[in-house]
C-alpha cells in the first residue's frame, strides 16, 4: 500500500505529491503536566487532492500543520512526502496562516519576490514576470505597489497566496485562511481559491472548523476527535469539479454534513465536558452560548 519503498518521480511544477501520516503523536509539558495533542494519527492527503482537516476548536489543528511543515517534530510516528520523511521546513511546503504574515514594510508585490530573491533562485526578470501574474491571477494586479495594511483581509489572503504558490511548492497548507473574513468575502474567498485549486490541483492541506467550508472544497474530509487529536472519520466527497455553489444543497451533501456534524458535535460535547447544549453548525462549538 505504502508508496515509500517505491522511488518517486518528483514534479515541483505538477505539485502532484503524496503526504502520509504515519502514527503521529505529539504531546507538551513537563511529565507532571503532560498534554497529549495529537495521538497515532494515520492518514494519507493523495496527490493532487484537496483534503479538509476537520476538528473541534483547540483539538490540535494547528499543532498537525506545525508538524506537517516541519516547525516541529512528532514525538513518535513519522510523516512522509513523497516516501521521504519530513525532518524540518522546506520551500516545498508552504502555509498560509489565518494571521497575515506579510510584512508590513514591503509592498504586495516585494512580499511575493521576497522568497526567491533571498535564496537567489532564477532570474531576477523570470521571478518578477512570476510575481507579476500570480498577482493578477489572484486579482490584486492593481494593488502591487500597495502595503499589507492598504489591503483588505480577503486581499492580504490572496497576496498570501500568491506568495505561497511562487515557490511552486508540492503541498499547500493552509490553516483556517478565511477565518476572520465577513459573512460576504468568505464565500467569494472560497470560490476563488477553488478556481485556483482547480486549474493545476496542487496537493492541499486546507484545516477549518467550518464544516460547509470544508465540504465545499475538499475532495476527502478527515474528522478529527476532541484533543488528543485522532481520526474520527474519513469522509470521501464525491462532487464534480469545477465545484458550484448549487451543488451544496444536493442530497447527498445534506448526508454528509448531517454524518459529520453527528461526530463533531459529539466531540464538541466532550471538550464543554457534556454539560451544554452545543449548536450544530460550527465544529468548533462557537453556537455553544445560551
Ligand atoms: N508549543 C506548544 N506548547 C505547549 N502547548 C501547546 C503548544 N502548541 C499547542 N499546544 C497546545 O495544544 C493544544 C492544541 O492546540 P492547536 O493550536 O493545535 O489547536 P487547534 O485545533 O489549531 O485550535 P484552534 O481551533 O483554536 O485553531 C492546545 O491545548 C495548546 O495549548
Ligand atoms: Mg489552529
């Protein structure tokens, strides 16, 4: 089953890599005041797929991006790309936070070059004619000359984007990007960053705690239990691409949604210690006031 032993043809272009997840586990504190946040988590993102990490708010998300990123190492297990163990960070994986990273005293277009440029890869024309059409790709082909701050939360995501994707990287990982947008950029976040995904399907990463979100872009749903995080389910999507919004209101997303909202809410209900009533839409029980 497992592709390590099998030599693996590398296409940074393509983006098309394999990551696999093999009984990770990752804890932290002192012995006395041990937290277990990820326990023998074991699943695998197929190249070129687009897969949703899903899970209740704190249950250890972002402690798996961090792993998976190489900013930290599991305490036991390993995660592979393409057959080869990940020991720390690589251009060849990159994160788009919920947070911009951008900074702040370089315009749009110098945050997208910066990478490049400071590791001296290509031509410095071959860079900038990059930088130049992912910027319009991502609509900010106006906004190049402007400073994060001159930048709207859905823009700062896009350059973030742009910034990723120039160094072709073989996994996009993105944790909770759109949290934070207004009830109207989110949708029209999400329908670009799919048009995005959908032209080269670069293997993707993408955590949220929105399960319609997750539904919506992703090609499998891994459902994560309340901290420490374990799969719960995997959840395989089977819409068309290029994805509709339409399509969300199909019987078969109604299915879906009721199957994963049943197990998050279930582990939403442990993590208040099953005292409250949780709402069922968000996972990460952000209804769960009276
Ligand atoms: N470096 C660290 N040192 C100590 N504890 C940590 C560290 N990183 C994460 N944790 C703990 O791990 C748990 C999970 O955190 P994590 O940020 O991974 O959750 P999450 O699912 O991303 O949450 P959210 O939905 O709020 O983004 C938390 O209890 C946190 O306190
Ligand atoms: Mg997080």
């Amino acid at each position: 089953m497992t592709m390590s032993a099998v030599p693996v043809a590398v296409d940074h272009a393509a983006g098309k890599s394999r990551i696999e997840l093999k009984n990770v586990s990752r804890g932290f504190g002192e012995e006395w005041a041990r937290e277990e946040v990820v326990q023998n988590l074991t699943f695998e993102i197929k190249p070129g797929d687009l897969t949703c990490i899903v899970g209740p708010s704190g249950c250890g998300k972002s402690t798996i991006v961090n792993l998976v990123a190489g900013y930290d190492a599991p305490e036991s297990g390993e995660i592979l790309l393409n057959g080869q163990r990940i020991t720390g960070p690589g251009k060849d994986r990159m994160v788009v936070f919920q947070e911009t990273a951008l900074m702040p005293w370089q315009t749009t277009f110098d945050n997208v070059v910066f990478g490049p440029r400071l590791r001296g890869e290509g031509a410095r024309a071959d860079v900038d004619r990059e930088a130049h059409r992912l910027l319009e790709k991502v609509g900010l082909g106006d906004f190049k000359k402007k400073f994060p701050s001159q930048l709207s939360g859905g823009m700062q995501r896009r350059a973030e984007l742009a910034r990723a994707l120039i160094n072709k990287p073989l996994l996009l990982i993105m944790d909770e990007p759109f949290r934070g947008l207004d009830a109207m950029s989110r949708p029209l976040m999400q329908e670009f960053f799919l048009r995005l995904f959908e032209e080269n399907r670069r293997t993707n990463l993408f955590v949220t705690s929105e399960i319609e979100e997750a539904i919506f872009l992703a090609d499998r749903l891994v459902i994560l239990s309340n901290r420490p995080a374990q799969v719960r389910a995997i959840i395989e999507i089977p819409l068309p691409r290029p994805r509709q919004f339409h399509m969300m209101n199909s019987p078969e997303v109604f299915e879906i949604k009721r199957q994963a909202l049943e197990i998050l809410h279930d582990e939403a209900m442990k993590s208040f210690g099953g005292t409250i009533n949780v709402g069922a839409r968000h996972a990460g029980g952000a209804e769960a006031r009276p």
